[in-house]
C-alpha cells in the first residue's frame, strides 16, 4: 500500500490509492483526469518487515512525481450564513456563502 501527502487549494491531504477525496475547486471538468504534481511525501507500506518502510520527502515538493486523479464531481456545499451584530449602534449585516468544492479519485501514483 502507498500513501503520499498532496498540496492543492492551500490544503495538505494524505490520500492513498482509490480513495476519494474532497478537494476545492478545480479548472477541470467532471470526468476529466489530471495529476497533482505538488507531492510532498510518498511512503510505500507494502514492505516485508514493519520498520522497513520506504519514505521519500520533498523539500518542499518531490520533483518528477505525480499523483494521478479523476474528477468525479463538482457541487456546492451547504450555505454557510454570516451575521454581524453591534449592540446599541444599528449595526446588522448578513451575507451568505456556498463554497464550491470537487470530489476527486486518487488513480495511482
């Protein structure tokens, strides 16, 4: 089993082969296969002995590696509503935001 550390949107994920993963948006479209060439650590787990793991860590990114993926979906998260309040003044503003996000599959690395 192999699990890495990919960088997109400003967020760190540790993914592994198979997994789905929700991600912020993304350029591409649904269906479309990509890769994240921003991997900051690879391990290989599938070692014969427990401590004899292969790690590999970037400094910041691993150069030459990819982590292969598929853009499931695009959807929109639940509405988040902001309210600010001062007491004593009239001071009321509400506003509402639905962050956009893509759920992608990890192919292979």
């Amino acid at each position: 089993m192999k699990i890495a550390v990919i960088e997109t949107g400003g967020k760190q994920y540790l993914v592994s082969e198979g997994q789905k993963i929700q991600v912020e948006k993304l350029p591409q479209k649904a269906g479309a296969k990509f890769d994240f060439d921003k991997v900051l650590l690879l391990v290989d787990l599938s070692a014969d002995k427990a401590g004899d793991n292969k790690i590999e860590a970037g400094k910041p990114y691993l150069e030459g590696k990819k982590v292969s993926a598929e853009l499931l979906e695009e959807k929109r998260l639940p509405k988040v509503t902001i309210f600010k309040y001062h007491s004593k003044t009239r001071y009321r503003r509400k506003k509402g935001h639905r962050q956009q996000v893509n759920i992608v599959k990890i192919l292979k690395f």
